[in-house]
C-alpha cells in the first residue's frame, strides 16, 4: 500500500523520521512546504522562516522545522511568488509586519485567496480565508484574491479597520453584529 506520513508517540513522523521539540504540530514533517530558509533570530532561540529557498508551492503549509529547528515566526517579505494558499501551523506564533500591509510576509502575493490556520494555534485564527488576532479579535490580513461569500468573524467589534477594496470575486461580505463604523472607501473597487 501507499505510505501515509504519521505521528510515532507524538515527536516523530512515522514516515519521514524527523524529531520535533515541540509535539503539538498539527501536520506531519514531510507533508509541509519543503526548501524554505529561516534565521535563528526568535528570542527563545527558535526560527523565523526569511525567505522561499528552493521552495515554488502554491499552497504553501509553512515548515515546524528548519535544519532541525523549530519554527515559530514568520519573516516580513519572507513569502513570494504565485501563492494561492498559506496555512499557518500551531508553531507559527510571530508573524513580522502583521499589522502593518506594508510590510507583511504576504504582501505582494497578488494570487493569494486563503491563509489557514490550524485550530490548535494559540495566537491567529482564520475565518473564510482571513487572518485574525486571537488576542485583539482584529483583522491582520485580507488577501487580495479573496473568493465567494465572507463572513468577518464576530470577534471583530467597533469600528472595521480592514480594506475590501478591489475584491472582485468576493460575492457577499456579512458583517458582525458587533460592528458600529465603517466607510465605504473600505469597499472601493469591490465589483460585487
């Protein structure tokens, strides 16, 4: 039979053998994006990937492990090329620039349609395909190919500090009940 990749007593993959130091990592080893670099540069010692490497994936699941070190951020401009999915694993706690787009590891990527994050991640969550602070409840990221009928979580309260604009093939936006400002120049460009 085919090979499947599995977890061996939660610190291991029974397929590819690569050791974690941290065994809450939802994906196994050898199914994650392969050929991305990273630097050591996290204070508790842990990497930020920096850049794509070798890697060309167009659903990307980001890496637990660089050179047998665990990963635990993301890296501003880190991420290029034709992305349509990003899927943040419970180790990616640091994403650099998150709140500002100008510098955000997903900026540029002009394909993208959905970041994913793992149920079991302790910092962002994602709601029909956008990235979410679990502490602030904020949006930190729309991407820009952006598809079908959204819902912006209920977390989100106050005034709606996220742009829509040129969102063409989002269909319908359904707001939270907990929404009381917005302006229209946050929809400007959207066709639908």
């Amino acid at each position: 039979g085919e090979k499947s990749c599995g977890w061996s007593e939660g610190i291991s993959c029974s397929v590819c053998q690569k050791v974690i130091k941290q065994p809450t990592v939802v994906a196994p080893l050898c199914q994650t994006s392969q050929g991305m670099t990273g630097l050591q540069n996290m204070p508790d010692g842990s990497y930020s990937i920096t850049d794509m490497g070798t890697c060309q994936d167009t659903h990307v699941i980001l890496p637990a492990m660089i050179d047998g070190e665990l990963v635990t951020g993301l890296f501003s401009y880190s991420l290029y090329g034709d992305i349509v999915s990003v899927e943040l694993l419970d180790n990616i706690t640091h994403i650099s620039g998150h709140t500002d787009e100008l510098h955000s590891p997903f900026e540029g990527l002009d394909q993208l349609e959905q970041i994913i994050v793992s149920p079991e991640n302790k910092v962002f969550f994602s709601q029909d395909g956008i990235l979410y602070s679990k502490e602030t409840g904020k949006i930190l990221f729309i991407p820009r190919n952006l598809r079908g009928d959204i819902v912006i979580a209920d977390t989100v309260k106050g005034q709606l500090e996220a742009y829509f604009t040129e969102q063409t093939q989002v269909t319908s936006i359904t707001l939270p009940s907990g929404l009381t400002e917005l302006s229209m120049m946050q929809f400007l460009g959207c066709s639908n």
